[in-house]
C-alpha cells in the first residue's frame, strides 16, 4: 500500500520538468530508489543535474536546508543497473564536490565490484585457453598457455604435461632407434632385441613378423643346402 500510493505521489506530481524545482525532482527521485525503480530514479537525477548539478550539503528548501546530492545519488543508481564506469565517474564527481561518506563508501563498492568483474573475466579467459590447449594437446600448445598465463589456475597442470610429452617424445625417438638399427642389422637376433626393450612397442608387431620372415627364409636355405648336398653325393660303390 505505502509504495502504491508513492507511485501515485510521484505521477501526480512528475508534470513538467522545468516547471518543477531541482529539489522536487531530487525528492522524486529518492523515492524512486527506495522503491527500487532505478530506471525512473536515473531519470530524475538527471534532471536534477540539468537544473543544478552541484552537490551540495546545505542547500536551501523554502525556509529549511536539505542534503542535495544528485550526482552521489545517480552514481548510486549506476552501481546497482550495474554500469560501474559511470557509477565511478558520478561518485568521483560528488566527492570533489561535496564529499560525504556515503559517496566514499559507494565509490569503494564499485572499485571491489569492478576488481571482481576483472578477475572473473580473467578466470573465463584462462579457462577458455586450458580448454583450447588440451582439445590440441601438444607441447608447443601446453608452452603456449604458461607463457600466456603464468599464474594460470592450470599452470602446474600444464607443466606436468609439458614435462610428460618431452619425456615421451624422448622415449619415443629411442625406440625409433633401435627399430632402425634393427632393421640395418636385419637378423633375428636383433629383432628380438628389439622387442625385448619394447615388448609393446609401435613396431612390435613388425618385428615379430620380421622375425618370423628370417626363420622361415633360414630354414629354405638349410632345406636347400641339403637338397644340394644330396644332388652332388658320389654315387654307391657296387660291389
């Protein structure tokens, strides 16, 4: 009930603004921000400022002084529709005016407000470039992220990867190594070497094909030898 007939107070009176006092439409505008209508009470302080924009602690009401603070007050409106660059702007403008602790207290709000706001991008960008990161998982993409974001949530995450893939890009041109020096040699012995260090490695299932190739091929030419032997023996004696 209080704040229907509030609004009815402010509609009835909200006729022309400049047939209206400042101090009538800095009245309204309190108003409107006690019920929370920031959108109408900006309005309003607007005005104000249009007719006479100096805060001012002592200013004169017919035969009584009022506090008249519409630039604190349309930076306090600002800070809560959330555009804290003119909420600073307005309080600053207050306080060198006519400083009240209020405006300092507000102005402070908004600079932890702003600060928060700063760090939650900052948290929405570091994650983003973890994300993209791991979707390549490279090293060069790992390294990329701690030069970026040295003091990333993910930064030791992101060494221990580096660290991992190094080692397994080491390990990996061992084994590329061995397998050619393997395949130089070309014997079953070293095959089989092979596969004794890397059991389940990338070429193990071609150095066991290898390996079974070269046994098949040695027992041809053993075959073969005694074939030969065979077809060159001397001839039985008769007796």
């Amino acid at each position: 009930m209080k704040q229907l007939l509030l609004i009815l107070f402010l509609t009835m009176t909200g006729t022309s603004v400049f047939s209206q006092s400042e101090i009538t439409i800095y009245k309204q505008g309190i108003e409107y921000a006690k019920l929370k209508n920031w959108n109408m009470a900006k309005s309003k302080f607007i005005d104000c400022l249009l007719k006479d924009g100096v805060d001012n602690v002592r200013k004169r009401d017919g035969s009584k002084y009022i506090q008249y603070f519409p630039n604190r007050e349309l930076g306090v409106v600002y800070s809560y529709l959330g555009d804290y660059e003119r909420a600073s702007y307005y309080l600053q403008k207050s306080i060198s005016q006519s400083s009240s602790n209020r405006a300092y207290q507000k102005l402070k709000e908004v600079a932890q407000k702003v600060e928060e706001l700063k760090r939650n991008e900052q948290r929405k960008k570091d994650r983003n470039a973890w994300y993209a990161a791991t979707s390549k998982g490279t090293i060069g993409a790992y390294e990329d992220y701690a030069r970026n974001y040295p003091e990333g949530n993910y930064i030791n995450t992101a060494r221990s990867k580096i660290s991992a893939l190094k080692e397994k890009e080491r390990e990996s041109r061992q084994e590329e190594s061995a397998w050619n020096n393997a395949k130089s040699r070309n014997t079953i012995r070293a095959f089989q070497a092979y596969l004794d260090d890397y059991p389940a490695g990338k070429f193990a299932s071609a150095a066991k094909n290898r390996i079974f190739d070269l046994k098949q091929l040695a027992i041809k030419q053993r075959k073969g030898y005694y074939e030969m032997l065979e077809t060159y023996a001397e001839p039985e004696i008769i007796k």
